[in-house]
C-alpha cells in the first residue's frame, strides 16, 4: 500500500489499516486492533486519536436499514423555490425518517434517502412530513428495488483522493 494524502495529512499503511480494523467492527478495542495490524496499542490509540483530531476518520454507527426494521427505501429528488437549498437541505436532515440529504447540481436541488416500515408510513412521510417543508416545490420519488452496495467506509475513499 502507499501512503494517502487527505488535505493537512498524510495516512500511510497502518492509518488504513486501523481504518479497515474499524470497519470490520467500529467497537473493537484497541489491543485487538493493535494485533490485528502488528502495531502496540499506544501507537494504534495516539494514531486514532490524530485522524480524529484532523477529521479524516471517525467511529459511528451506520444504519443497516433492513435490520432496523425499515422495509421501504426511497430516494427523493428535491426541487427547491423561494428559499434557499441549503437552508431546505438542513431542515430535511432533521426529520428522523431521512436518512441522508445531499445539495446537488443538475435536474434536482437536494437528493434525500427516506426509509420507512411500510408504504403507509412513507405516504405519510412524504405527504404529511415533506409537504410541510416550505420551500419545497417538487419531488421525484423512486423506490429502491434493492441494494446491491452500501458502504462507508473511508479507507477505500481515501486510496482514491489523487496526490
């Protein structure tokens, strides 16, 4: 492997390592992540605590939407009038039901990804929840058929940032 840039830092091969440790289990503890990657535990905590630091990686639960008991998934397209995007965007991001908002270029505004448990629970997101965002002046909506890759790890991102 080779050494990654990511604005002020560099993440060489253990910094991805560690980041690959975590994907596989974000709770894993440190010792076990320190004999995975052939490193001390105190190398592995002082490098987890500088990628912190700098904001290139942090340890959060990700949503597996199916397990969670969400059983419809659809992506939105948002067009926005009258009110600024963002200003739609972070609103968006505080109902519960949206699991991702996105300010894009092209035919939409805003991209959103709404899971609910049943498809009267969506109409009710979208025509109750969505309705009542003002700015909001269409949506495109598309349900997800099926997921076929979903993932957040960063490792993988940043072996593709270009130097």
């Amino acid at each position: 492997m080779k050494n990654v840039e990511h604005e002020s830092c560099v993440l060489d091969d253990l910094d991805i390592r560690i980041i690959e440790a975590l994907n596989i289990d974000g709770r894993m503890p440190v010792t076990d992540i320190a004999a995975r990657v052939d490193s001390t535990p105190s190398t592995v905590r002082k490098r987890m605590q500088r990628m912190d630091e700098l904001e290139v990686m942090r340890v959060v639960a990700i949503t597996d939407y199916y397990a969670a008991g969400y059983d419809v998934l659809m992506a939105i397209g948002v067009e926005v009038e009258n009110r600024s995007a963002e200003e739609v965007g972070l609103e968006l991001a505080e109902l519960d039901k949206v699991f991702s908002v996105n300010l894009t270029t092209g035919r939409f505004d805003l991209e959103i990804l709404v899971a609910a448990s049943n498809h009267e629970e969506l109409s009710q997101i979208v025509h109750e929840e969505l309705a009542a965002v003002r700015g909001i002046s269409g949506l495109d909506t598309a349900f997800a058929l099926d997921v076929f890759k979903y993932r957040s790890n960063l490792a993988t991102t940043l072996r593709s940032i270009p130097k």
